[in-house]
C-alpha cells in the first residue's frame, strides 16, 4: 500500500478542491496544468537527501522523479506520516503546496495553503479541513494522554472537546466548549457521541448543538 504526497507550485491560496481538481485534469492528460518553477526542484533535491532514492530501508514505493513541475511521490505506507512532515516544512522553506491524498490536505504555510478550519489535538497530528469522517475520528480518541481536541475557524472562532481532570470535570465526562466573541461557554456529557455531533454540526455550519445542550458561561 502506498501513501501519496504531490507538490507543487501556485501563486495564489487555493484550496483542498482547487487542488483535488488541477489533479484530476493532469491525469486526465490536460497539458500545463501545472507551471514549472525552480522552488519545486529545490523541494525535491531537499526531501531526497533526507530520504534517499535507494537503500535497504528507502521510504518510497516508487523512487520520484525529479521536476520543476510536480512532483509524485509515492512512499512506503508506514513511512508516509514522516515524510509528509518533513514536507510540511520544506512548504513553508520553499514556498510550495503539497497536496496529501489520504488524509485530504494540503500542507501548511505555503502560498497555495488557505484552510477553512483546523483540528488540533493534545497528542495527534495536526489536521486541516478535516471532514466528518476526521472529526469523528479525533473525538472519539479524545481521553487520557489526550486531554482535548480543537476546532478552529478561519475566522477565529472555535469549538473543542475536553475530558476529565483537564478541563475540571468528571472522570468519563466531556466538557464541550465553544467561543463567541470574549465569551466562552461550556456544556457537559457522558456520550461521545454527543461529543463527536457537537463538532461536526459545528465544521458544518450547522448551530442546532445550541438548543440540545444546557451552556454556562464560564469566567476566564
């Protein structure tokens, strides 16, 4: 199985779709989808004196090749979150995009890079965009060792999930919390799947977790 990674260049913010899309039009043969620009070569020439073509112990299923265009990287399965790590950083070094097929994301901090919301956790990697699937998947790893998990909008505002001691509730509780302005409020279940409704209906627009839930204001 591999893990798949695409990088390349733009000049504007684009997003998940934007970039979903340049790629389907490149596999479906459409010349110069992509423009050339050195900053792609000098992304490869870095990633690959990190992760060398060849060796016993290669993080690539396919060794790439080298382009000013697009780079295809096709990695070994177990191998990919490093890289796509590494990759991480070497966007915000040479001001390229890179595109992760599974989970759907573009790296940060490159020009191309402009997310609608970000998911952080206290002990799981970063996420942007993440969809519902994503969102249910961080909650419900959301316990000890892994205190809180946070959504935030591009626009500042957020919503988050806290368990016990950290956030002063119950053990097995899960404090629900979002922010409007100065204020925060916060509400309490032992469901998690009242805890995983609570993000997604937030990631979608959607303000019925408002009337389910009793909110008081908390002093901060």
């Amino acid at each position: 199985m591999s893990f798949d990674l695409y990088v390349w260049h733009e000049p504007d913010s684009i997003t998940v779709g934007d970039a979903e899309t340049k790629l389907e039009r490149h596999h479906d043969g459409e010349p110069a989808v992509f423009a050339a620009d050195p900053a792609v070569g000098r992304c490869f020439d870095a990633l690959v004196e990190r992760f060398p073509l060849e060796g016993d112990d290669s993080a690539w299923s396919v060794p790439p090749a080298r382009s000013e265009t697009l780079l295809e990287l096709f990695c070994v399965s177990h191998r990919g979150p490093e890289i796509a790590d590494v990759l991480r950083d070497l966007a915000a070094e040479h001001g390229v995009v890179c595109y992760v097929v599974f989970p759907r994301r573009l790296q940060p901090d490159g020009p191309g890079f402009a997310p609608r919301f970000t998911m952080t956790s206290a002990a799981l990697r970063k996420v942007y965009d993440p969809d519902a699937d994503e969102v249910r998947r961080q909650v419900t790893r959301v316990g000890r060792g892994n205190e809180f998990t946070i959504l935030e909008r591009a626009d500042g505002r957020f919503a988050q999930v806290g368990y016990g001691d950290f956030v002063s509730v119950p053990p097995g509780t899960y404090a629900l919390e979002y922010r409007e302005g100065d204020d925060q409020h916060q509400a309490k279940t032992t469901d998690v799947a009242m805890a995983v409704r609570f993000l997604q209906e937030f990631l979608a627009g959607d303000e019925t977790w408002k009337r389910r839930h009793l909110w008081r204001r908390l002093e901060l």
